[in-house]
C-alpha cells in the first residue's frame, strides 16, 4: 500500500478522499457497501503505481462507482502494518474517556496532546481521515453514515489492539473513543505555525544603494528627519564642490593683492628693456632718465653708456 509523506496524503490516501468528498456525501451507505472486487483491484494497482500514483487518473473517463472508491479507501486503513493511531497510543486514547461522566474540555485538552506526540505521518493521516469522516457525519441525514456508525466500520484501521481483538466488549470504548475525536473534529486541527521572517531580497539594480549623508556639525537629528530617515539639511551647509572651493581661493587672492601697498618715491626696475618699437623704456632716476630717453628717441632704447653718465650726473653734488 502506499503511505504518506508529510503534510498530505498520496495515492490513495489523497485522491480518492478527493473523490468522495465531491461526488459522495450524499449517496446512501458509501462506507458500508462494498464495491466491485474487479475494480477495486485495478484502482488499486493504480494508486500503487509511481511515480504518479493515481494523480493523473480522470474520474469523469472511469467507470469506478463511488461503493469501490470508498471499499479502496478503508482497505488502504485496515492493510497497513500497524493503525493509525499506533500501538502505544492506544491505551491513552481509551483511558481518556474510560471514566464517565468524563469532563469534555479535559478529553479534548488530552487528546489535542496525544495526536501532538504521534509521528508526523501518523498524525497527518489521522487529522485527514478524521477531516473527511465528518463530512460524511454532517450528511448522515442523507447517505445515513452517522459518527456511530463510521467508527464502527473505521475502528480496525484507526484505532485496534492485538490483545482487543477477539474481545467484541472491547471494541465498544475504541468506537467511543472514535466517535468522539469525528464529532469534535473541528478541535484537532493541525496548527500551523506561522512562516519564518525572511530577510530582505537584495536589490538587482545596477546602481548602488543610497547612502545616508552624515548631518554636518551643529544639526540634531530630531525633528529635521522624515519618516524615511531623511534628514533636511538648509542650503547653507550644502557642502562646497570643488569648483565652489577653486572660485573662493582665487577670490582671497585678489583681496590679499589689493591689502599690498603701493610703492612711494623712485625705485629702480628690475626688468631688461624692451625690444619692441614705440615703447618707453623701463623707468631710471629722476631728469637723468628722461635725457636719456630724450637722446636715445629712435632707438631700441638708451645704450650703457648714457646711462652711466645718467648715473655719475645724479651723484654729483649740487
């Protein structure tokens, strides 16, 4: 037979517990009356099949009544090495409403603890077997399976004892037991916890991420930030781009030029004469420089040696 895998049944299990939900709540005795041993053995070898497992199976293209779907479900139950609720379990489940009147909430509180401690392909199975008998058990009025009479004809498969079994007394508080857990069934539900947080995909894009500018000094960061974290900074302290820091150093500079002072009285330049025509020579001593000037009119400018009696003339004594 095929069994489960966690979180769901496979197989026979699955589709056709599938099957009957849909096409069989309302016919009459569903459970009770056998199918068609034919049938039933090639349903059978169908869901035994891998690796799909009866999944692709067309119920609408079958012939496959609903008496040989339900028999296949139930003999899936009663053929498995051991019941679904296992052999350890059994005693606990029987001893919880052994003594009556028995206290509902505590039944509920203890059973709710003992499918907890099943293994999980244990536990998937019962809660799924149990989820569709009470389909069936809300429907009784129609296709006459009452929660009674399903634990009956399920008792073998879910719940069973080698010591029990040929003791028929026995068998009444193991279909109590079931009884119990289809009609309180909303109460096992398996409870499945909440999906771990992840962590934040990484961005795909290209560009870098932004990066927080730190505030410049003297700027808190308690009512300048926005919901994102921005922090709204004034136009004074946008920090200066190097063509900013370029202008404001040439302009120190003109104003260190302008604090120099000018020169007072006569000096002497430094500079070599010119070569161009037209232009005034470079500036000499007082009335010698301009007869020099006035004899080398014409030229390039004055030669050495007017200007080394320019010279001699200025230090004589007057």
């Amino acid at each position: 037979m095929v069994l489960i895998r966690p979180g769901h049944c496979i197989g026979i299990g699955m589709y056709s517990g599938l099957f009957l939900k849909e096409s069989a709540t309302e016919v009459e005795g569903t459970f009770r009356v056998n199918g068609s041993n034919k049938r039933m053995r090639e349903l059978q070898a169908i869901f035994e099949t891998p690796p799909r497992y009866g999944k692709s199976l067309d119920w609408k293209k079958e012939n496959y009544t609903t008496h040989d779907v339900a028999s296949v479900f139930r003999r899936y139950l009663t053929h498995m090495p051991e019941p679904v609720i296992p052999y350890d379990l059994y005693f606990p489940f029987r001893e919880a409403i052994a003594k009556k009147p028995y206290n509902q909430e505590a039944v509920i509180a203890t059973y709710k603890r003992l499918i907890c401690s099943m293994a999980h392909a244990n536990q998937y199975l019962l809660l799924y077997v149990l989820d569709l008998l009470s389909v069936f058990a809300r429907k009784s009025d129609k296709n006459l399976m009452t929660a009674q009479n399903l634990a009956v004809i399920f008792r073998p498969g879910l719940m069973s004892h080698p010591a029990h079994e040929l003791s028929p007394t026995e068998h009444r508080l193991s279909q109590d037991v079931l009884e119990f857990l289809i009609a309180h069934q909303d109460w096992f539900m398996l409870d499945t916890p909440p999906p771990p947080v992840l962590p934040p995909a990484p961005s795909r894009s290209l560009t870098p991420p932004l990066m927080a500018h730190a505030a410049p000094t003297g700027i808190s960061a308690s009512d300048d930030e926005g919901p994102d974290g921005w922090r709204i900074i004034g136009s004074t302290h946008r920090p200066l781009t190097e063509r900013d820091q370029r202008g404001r150093k040439g302009e120190q500079r003109e104003k260190d030029k302008e604090k120099v002072a000018p020169p007072t009285g006569i000096v002497r330049s430094r500079t070599l004469p010119t070569s161009r025509k037209g232009r005034s020579s470079t500036v000499v001593d007082g009335g010698a420089a301009q007869r020099g000037m006035a004899v080398g009119a014409g030229a390039s400018g004055p030669s050495p040696a007017v200007l080394r009696k320019a010279r001699r003339a200025s230090e004589q004594p007057g």
